[in-house]
C-alpha cells in the first residue's frame, strides 16, 4: 500500500497536479512539524518527476531523441520557448524537491537521526541542485529551497558544481557512519542501505566532473561507483495505472502521446532493418554488433511513428523502474574518461561495458539470438576499421563509439543533453545531432518566469536559449 501511494503521487503530479508533492508538508511555516520520513519520501517522488518526467522529455527534445509533433512539445522543436516553457522544472527543483529536503534535515537532526538518513538527503539535494546547475547555469545554492530567502542569490555554475561535489563528500561521510537509518520504506530507493546509496554518490561525483571536463577526477570517482545494475538509483513502479511508469503513463495513457515522437536520427542508430529505418546509413551495427534486441527494447513503431516501447518487456512497460543515476552511466564514463587519459584503459572499460551487454545488459528478457556486442581490438579503430570507416585517429573512433554508446544507452535520460553540449565542439567525436531547427544547439532551460517575476536577485540579464553555460563556453 504504502507504494502504490507513493507512486499514485507520482502520476497525480504528472497529469497536472504539481503541488501535490509540496502539499505533503503539513505545514511549511512550521518545519518542525512535518516527520522527516514523509517529507524524505515526497523530495525522492519529486527527484523522480524531474528525471524521468516531463524535463527529461524536454531535454530529450532539445538533445535530438525525440520531435515534439503538436502543442507544447512542437515548440521544443521548433525553438520557440521562453521562461515560461521551463516553470515546471525549475518549481519541482526548488519547491518540491529541495524544500521537502530542508525539512526533513531539519526533522531528522532535531529527531537525533543524522548518519545515513542525512547522507541520503544530502545526495538527493546534490542530484537537484546538480541537474538545475547543468541546465540553467547560474542558480540559487545556498539559498535555494529555503523559505527563509524571498530572494535567493544566484550564484555561477562553475560553484555550484563545486559545492554539489563537497555535499556528495559529506554525504559519503553521513553515509559511512552506519547509524541513523532512515524508517523502514520511506526511502523508496535502497530502503536506507547505505552501501547502494555511496555508490551512487561516487557516481554522481563522477557524473559533475564530467560535466565541468575534469576526465581524471571522473574516473577516479567512477572506480567507486554503481558496480552493478542491481545498484542503480531507480524508482519503482507497479502494474496499477496510479503505479505505473511515468513514460507508460504519457505514451500509453495520457492524450498528450499524440504530440511526441522518437526522432527519425535516434531510431535509425539502432534499427537493423532496412525498410524501416529512416535513415539506413546511420544504422551502427556491424560484424560485432547487432542491435536488434535493443531497438526491439527501447522502441515500437506506432500509428503516430516511432515511440518508447510500452509493451511488456519493454523500456517503458507498466512496471519498468524510472532511470535515475545507473550502472550503464558509471561504466561508460570509466570508458569515455579512462580513454581521454589512454586508448587502451578506454577501449577496455567499453568491452567490459559490451560484455555486460552481450549478457542481456539492461533489456528486459530480450530475444538472445539478437543480442551481440562481441569485444572490440583495437585495430577495430585504426583508419579502415569497422568502427574508422572515414579515417579519423584511432583516439577520436574509439571516443565517438563511447559517446554513441552512452547517447542509446542513457535514452530518456536529461544527460544526453548534457553530454550533447559537453561534446559539441568535439566535431570528429560526438554524436552529429543536427538542430531541429535552424542552425544552432540548443544550450539551455531558460530560467523560470515565475523567479524572474518575483526574485530581485534574478541576473538582470537573462541568458538566452542558445547561450551556452559557462562549463561549456
């Protein structure tokens, strides 16, 4: 019961009622009076909302995975958005999440409860904080969420990204300690197990020096990270309509499925065949590889196009967890960073990636006669290889096959975006997204309208859509 309540949160919020998160405070003037378990349980439903909801979708869009087709998500794709498009996002960050974060730390120190349950929530703080950090640049850090401020202060992404990194640090201390674990199923996750929780702080260490370009200091991070798929930091769903997955829900139930396809580009990367992919030529397998199982996983061709399987067995059938920080992210970025540093640490970490995919990897029960990710050499990636067909270095063939790797394998995830400008002067590497409209990338979610309206502290100047971040510039 007390899942299917916490999830029937979930998809009252997704079909228009965002305040139902922040209502769980009983009473937001008085922090003291709302038990930390509730408000902890409310800050993980909202995280969730923001990472496989709606802003991922958007930022999906904006990333190239998916073409918005009518109403709201045709003006992502058409680059016709303001403050206003990004309200969502930014309430959810601010009040939904952090606020009920703020609470419940208070609660629990008041309660004598610090340890892992604060490390907890100093990880959730760092993942909303981070995420806001890497899509609108300059935000409230220290001031943020809190109802002492009217007016928070901006501060750069640039510190932000480095007070996220101490949060994870003492979160990894909290965590450590073995005290103060949280009551049994208020932490919908790990159900308090500290040891799931400091991998995925490790990874989400490594996850923000990758956003700032710090490679040595990613993978050092990632060598503690997410070692298995069973460790992943997901949300569990059911199989009642009010438990269900939040892509089930828009793409299998919500009216609003008629205004979003996969983009034609995402599809034709993984689609084996060639009558159906809308860009043949784009296909990336090969004598190693074969992408049958995974495009028959992640997609489904639909009287609308192509959209996110919601069969069963499929990426977002009823009861598939939400995918927030994962094995496959952790790995791939000992792949992408050990091969910034040595061709060789690279390439090993992505067979070892392939191998764990040749196993079945994140598909769920696929048909494995067309599962094949055979190991890679490295004359795979010399000029003529299979994977240097055009005769870039061998350096820039083994990056581009990692960074394609992590755009398919983190599908539906907001870090396609960010890795899609992370990258995006890396002309031979990256993944050759090309905008939906006109010429230019899109660089960020502009920042609320409402903070604009009501925040004296909001920059004077607004940073346009195309105005790249400061990690970024």
């Amino acid at each position: 019961m007390k899942k299917l309540f916490i999830i029937s949160l979930i998809s009252l919020i997704t079909f228009g009622c965002e305040k139902i998160v922040e209502d769980l405070n009983q009473n937001p003037n008085n922090p003291t009076s709302a038990p930390f378990q509730y408000t902890l349980t409310a800050a993980e439903v909202a995280n969730t909302l923001i990472h496989t909801g709606a802003p991922a979708r958007r930022a999906g869009i904006l990333a190239g995975q998916g073409t918005g087709l009518d109403r709201q998500h045709l003006t992502y794709t058409a680059h016709l958005v303001t403050t206003a498009s990004f309200q969502t996002t930014w309430s959810l960050t601010y009040r939904s999440v952090l606020r009920n974060i703020l609470i419940a730390k208070k609660s629990l120190i008041d309660e004598g409860r610090e340890g892992i349950t604060l490390g907890i929530t100093q990880v959730i703080q760092a993942i909303a904080l981070g995420t806001a950090a890497s899509l609108y640049g300059d935000i409230p850090f220290d001031q943020g969420g809190s109802l002492e401020f009217e007016n928070p202060e901006f501060e750069t992404q640039s510190a932000v990204y480095g007070k996220v990194q101490a949060l994870l640090d003492q979160a990894i201390t909290n965590l450590s300690k073995g005290i103060g674990r949280p009551p049994a199923g208020s932490d919908i996750h790990f159900d308090g197990n500290p040891s799931s929780w400091i991998q995925v702080a490790n990874t989400l260490k490594a996850r923000y020096y990758m956003h700032t370009k710090n490679y040595s200091l990613a993978y050092t991070a990632a060598q503690s990270g997410i070692s298995s798929y069973a460790n992943s930091l997901m949300t569990p769903h059911g199989t009642a309509t009010a438990d269900a997955n939040l892509n089930y829900q828009f793409f299998a139930l919500a009216s609003r499925k008629n205004d979003l396809v996969t983009s034609d580009f995402f599809a034709s990367l993984i689609d084996p065949d060639n009558s159906t992919n809308p860009i043949p030529a784009n296909y990336r397998g090969h004598s190693k590889t074969d992408e049958t199982a995974r495009y028959n996983y992640l997609l489904q061709n639909t009287s609308l196009g192509i959209q996110p399987n919601c069969s069963k067995d499929g990426f977002a059938q009823i009861d598939a967890p939400g995918k927030i920080v994962t094995f496959a992210e952790n790995h791939l970025i000992l792949a992408e960073a050990g091969a910034r540093s040595s061709f060789n640490n690279g390439l090993t970490h992505l067979n070892e990636f392939r191998n764990f995919m040749a196993s079945g990897g994140y598909m769920s029960n696929p048909n494995m006669s067309n599962v094949k990710y055979d190991a890679f050499l490295a004359s795979d990636f010399e000029s003529g290889g299979i994977e240097n067909s055009d005769g870039i270095s061998n350096n820039n063939a083994l990056l581009r096959e990692i960074l394609e790797e992590r755009y398919i394998s983190l599908f539906g995830q907001i870090e396609v975006f960010n890795d899609l400008r992370r990258t995006q002067d890396e002309t031979a590497a990256r993944v050759p997204v090309i905008p939906s409209t006109g010429s230019s990338l899109p660089q960020r979610f502009m920042g609320s309208a409402a903070e604009l309206d009501s925040n004296s502290n909001f920059p004077t100047t607004v940073p346009g859509f195309y105005d790249r971040t400061e990690v970024n510039k």
